[in-house]
C-alpha cells in the first residue's frame, strides 16, 4: 500500500489524498473503524491556536497587496542606506520582516524582488550579488513571530503530546533567525560597488518623510509581540487584532485596496490555508496510526543501531533535512514529518523547543538548494534567469548560512537561552 501511495504522489495525486488514503488503508489494516479519520479532523477544528492561522495569514496577504512593502524599503533604507552596504542590510532586514508576517518566502521574492533587485543594481551592487542575496533572503523571517511555519510546528507537537508553548517557540527563534541575519549583514558590508555609485548620505528630511509615511504600520510588530510577551493576548487574540489592524489602515484608512479587491485577496489568502489544514487534519489520523503501530519506536530502534549519540543524530538530521527542504514545501514537511522526527529526537534528548528551530532552519536552506530548491524556481521565474545563474549567485549565501544553522544545531543554548 505504501509503494501504491508514493507511485500516485509521483503521478501527482493531491498530497492530502495520498496521506488520507495511507491513513485509510492503514486503520483498515488493524480493523480499525475508518470514522477515527474524520474525528480526527475535527479535533483539529476545536484547537484554539489554529485560528492564528488564517488570522496571520489573511493579515500577511494583505499587507504583500498593498504598499506597505514599498513603505518598509523607503524607511529601511532612509535609515540604514548610509551604512558600508547599506541597501543590501536594507534588502536582508526588509526580506526578514515580510516574510515573518506571510509566512512565505515564494511571496517575498515575487512580491519584494521587482523593487529591491532593479535598486541593487542602481546602487552598483553586482547583478549577480543582487540576485542571489533577493533569492536567499526571501527565505529568511521563518524564525521570527509571527512565522505561519512556528505556530504549525507548536500545533502539530502539542497534538504528539510534546510540552511545545508557541509563545516559547517565537522567543526560541529570536536568536538564531537574528545570527542569520548578522552573517548575511557582514557579507553586504564586504561587497563593493560600482565607484559611479555614491554611497548614499544619511538624510534627516528623508528619514522623516519616511517615518511618516510607514507610521501607521510600525505599531504592528509592537502590538503582535507585545500584546503576546506581556501577557496581554494568546496567541490567537494577537492574530485577530493584527488582521483587523491591517485591515482598518490598508484597507479603510489607507485605501490602498479597494473593497471589491477584498473578496479576492480573502480568497487567495484561504486557498493557501485551506492546503494547510486540510494536509494537517489527515496527516494526524496518520499520525495516530503510526503511534498504535509503534512506527517511531521501530525507526528509533533501527536507527540506534548505526548512531548511538545525539551529536550524530542531529548531524544525520541536518542531511535529510536538507534534502526535504528541496523536495516539500515547508508546510508539508512539517505535517508529514514532524510526527516521526519528534518522537525520536526526543529518544535522543533533543528539546523539542530546538529540534523545531533546526527544522525550519534547514527548511528554509533547503528552500535555495541547489539543483531544485523551490526560491530557484521562483527567482528564475521572477527575474527571468537560468537556474544555473541563480545557483551561482546563491552559494556564497548557502554556504554563509550553512555554518549558522550548523551553529544553531549544536548549540542548543542560541535557541534557548531566552526562556
């Protein structure tokens, strides 16, 4: 049965019905009652975080539709463009922020690239260097609150069991996500520029205009943080608020989506969720019918056999996770993976607070690795280029950001030290 699911995925049947079916298949197996499936769904729906999802991801799409991706570049670059690399730091942080709210890195690159690759080049910036640091820093925000990948991996390991708080899992990827940033910020500093570029001089005119102009969306970050780490808001009360605030200034302040445009983005914004939940509610009834097999413990035990040490283990993990970042979207992996993966890493000692902060961090590598990362395919598309082009512009920042999710790995106390 297993061999006739992986042969329809590869025929491109829906993944969600490839897991329902294994699900199916197995439960009939072990005479088990197939209606255990759909009650499975519908714990799912009875979850009170799960509302952050839609929540976060409509405030996202929102936001990647009007023009506060313009707002963010002007005011990062009216206060950071005077800097040795200044623009590139401007591209990373701008990157960073949006996809922390879409949840996406695909959606930064499509929606940021056409702004900040033409601005690279202008400012004398390779074009080469610009396009591979639009490409790999789309990627970057997966670690940082709001993240759509943080809260779906806390929900997935509550329903395993695991003590998984998803407020500790925003505080748990602070720290690393910013060691991302740092490297990919020294590298811009190091690159030179075209000598016909001036470096741009610091302006107070312009910062302010700027700061002006972005003040509206500025409170966000501190009203979704805040609200959460002051004890203010659950994480599903922040998602809420945060939707209805961007709502209130892009839409009936700003007015920079029309209300008849409303309806399509809510459609779109959904689409992606609907992927997401209805993928999370079958991979559970999955889950649970490898927990009954005992199919973690039997992979543990085989497992034990070749790596007898966390140290090792977390060096294998890196490898496959890698591997899975170029196959799986992120939210798929997640689903279908992390109910395997947790049980053993806990096997092994591994605080589940980490393992999930190495896992997204290799995902979002895996996202630009070549041969067949994802944001290659994307950024080929978007900017027109080859995907040999985009590999070669992408590796100084792969192998940049392999060493800090090395040192994220096996240095467990980067993750945790803030809790």
């Amino acid at each position: 049965m297993t061999l006739v699911c992986i042969l329809f995925a590869l025929f491109g049947a829906p993944l969600f019905a490839v897991i329902a079916a294994a699900a199916l298949a197995g439960f009939h197996s072990e005479g088990v009652d197939l209606s255990v499936v759909a009650i499975e769904i519908y714990r799912l729906a009875e979850t009170p975080v799960l509302l952050a999802i839609p929540l976060f991801t409509f405030a996202g799409y929102v936001l990647g539709e009007s023009g506060a991706p313009q707002r963010l570049v002007r005011l990062s670059n009216a206060l950071l463009g005077w800097l040795p690399g200044g623009l590139a730091i401007v591209a990373v942080v701008t990157c960073a922020l949006f996809t922390a709210f879409t949840g996406a890195s695909g959606v930064t690159i499509v929606a940021l690239g056409a702004l900040l690759y033409p601005a690279l080049k202008q400012a004398g910036y390779r074009p080469r260097f610009g396009l591979g640091l639009v490409t790999s820093s789309g990627s970057l925000g997966i670690l940082f609150a709001p993240s759509l990948p943080l809260i779906l991996y806390g929900v997935v390991a509550q329903s395993l069991g695991a003590r998984v708080n998803i407020d500790d899992l925003f505080v748990a990827g602070i720290l690393p996500g910013t060691l991302m940033l740092v490297l990919l910020a020294g590298y811009c500093m190091l690159q030179t520029r075209d000598g016909s570029a001036a470096l741009q001089a610091f302006s107070r005119v312009e910062a302010w205009r700027a700061l002006r102009a972005s003040m509206p969306e500025i409170p966000l970050p501190f009203i979704v943080l805040g609200g959460i780490y002051g004890g203010y808001l659950a994480v599903s009360e922040a998602a809420a608020v945060t939707a209805l605030y961007v709502l209130l200034v892009e839409v009936a302040m700003r007015r920079e989506i029309e209300w008849a445009r409303l309806p399509a983005v809510m459609r779109e914004s959904m689409t992606l969720v609907g992927g997401i939940l209805i993928i999370l509610g079958v991979s559970l009834a999955s889950t649970n019918y490898m927990i009954d097999t005992e199919l973690p413990t039997r992979i543990f035990d085989t497992i034990r056999e070749y790596i007898d040490d966390k140290l090792t283990f977390l060096i294998a993990l890196n490898v496959f996770l890698l591997v899975l970042g170029m196959m799986l979207d992120i939210f798929s992996a997640l689903v279908i993976m992390i109910p395997i993966i947790l049980p053993i890493a806990l096997d092994y000692g591994v605080n589940p607070l980490h393992l999930g902060i190495v896992f997204l961090a290799n995902m979002q590598l895996g996202y630009f690795t070549p041969p067949v990362g994802m944001n290659l395919f994307i950024a080929s598309y978007r900017f027109d280029k080859s995907i040999v082009e985009l590999c070669l512009a992408t590796w100084p920042f792969f192998l940049l950001l392999l060493i800090a999710v090395a040192v994220i790995t096996y240095w467990p106390a980067l993750s945790t030290a803030l809790l």
